[in-house]
C-alpha cells in the first residue's frame, strides 16, 4: 500500500477546498460565466496530475510477454490503452486546443475585413442614425467557413471533456 493511499482523506478535503477557492476568485453574474470554467478546471487538474507524475514517461507495458491466464494481457491493454488516452487529452489541451483557437480568431478577423459597415442618417433628421451592413459573398464564405469550424471545436470540446471523464475511472488501476 502506497503512503499517498493512507494520506487521500486528509487530501480530499485539500482538494476539495482548492476546488472552492477556485470558484471564489471571479464574480460569477450568470451561468454563461461557467461555461470555460467547467472546461478548464477538469483538465488543469488533470494536466498538472500529468506533469507531476511524468505520465509521458511512464513505460508501457509489452502485450507479447504476458500470459493472459489471470488476465494480465488484458489488463496490459488496458492499461496502455489509459496512458494513449492521457497522452492524446495532454497533447490537445496543450497543443491542439491552442492552435485551433488561432485559426479560428484567424478566420474571425479575416471575415470582419470583409464587412461593410456604415451609419446612415435616419429621415431628414442628422441626430438619428441607422446602422447599416452589408457583406460581400467572400465574407459570406468566410460567415460560413467560421461557423463550421466552430461548430466543429464545440463537438471537439465536448468529446474530449467526455473523454476525460471517463478516464477518471481508470485511473484507480
């Protein structure tokens, strides 16, 4: 038995109170607000649990040398299945996720070059204005292309985060 297994209670509560003092830094005015957070507390904890324990660096297990009479064979797949896994939501927190944030703010800057905005006075009065717009068919393009690739990063997000959960299970082993 581990000495970290015998010190968990005393580190729940730990846990449990970083977790609320995470939240007791910003105001939150409405649930919209929760919206990055739920994403990015699961994954910094897991992304720090990553780097302490030099996950990356852990050596899988050899499939051709285990017998399966217990059941090893299949734990070893498992097993190194799990560290696959951990491995891909690292590289995509880390890497991916940024990279693809970029070519999306890329494509939302290139697509508001493509407006054109313009106030017009309403009636004969100069005080009142109507805000007026129109967009050339490259901007539509752009409209649409921008809203695939969001579209996609949310369906992206949402696999991942899934992905972590159930990751946490195995954890155990």
């Amino acid at each position: 038995m581990r000495l970290s297994s015998l010190t968990y209670p005393i580190r729940k509560i730990y846990y449990r109170l970083r977790l609320f003092n995470r939240f007791l830094k910003y105001p939150y005015y409405g649930a919209w607000e929760m919206v990055e957070p739920m994403m990015e507390i699961p994954f910094e904890m897991f992304c720090e649990f990553y780097e302490e324990e030099d996950i990356k660096n852990v050596p899988r297990i050899n499939i051709e040398n285990e017998s399966n009479e217990h059941g090893q064979k299949d734990f070893a797949i498992y097993q190194n299945d799990c560290y696959d896994k951990m491995d891909g939501l690292y590289k995509w927190w880390t890497v991916i996720k940024k990279q693809r944030e970029e070519e999306i703010d890329t494509l939302l800057n290139e697509w508001a070059l493509h407006q054109i905005h313009w106030l017009k006075p309403c009636d004969d009065n100069d005080e009142m204005y109507q805000y007026m717009h129109t967009n050339t068919r490259y901007g539509n393009y752009l409209f649409k292309m921008l809203a695939d690739e969001e579209d996609k990063f949310e369906v992206e997000k949402e696999e991942n985060l899934f992905t972590l959960i159930k990751l946490r299970n195995r954890l155990w082993q």
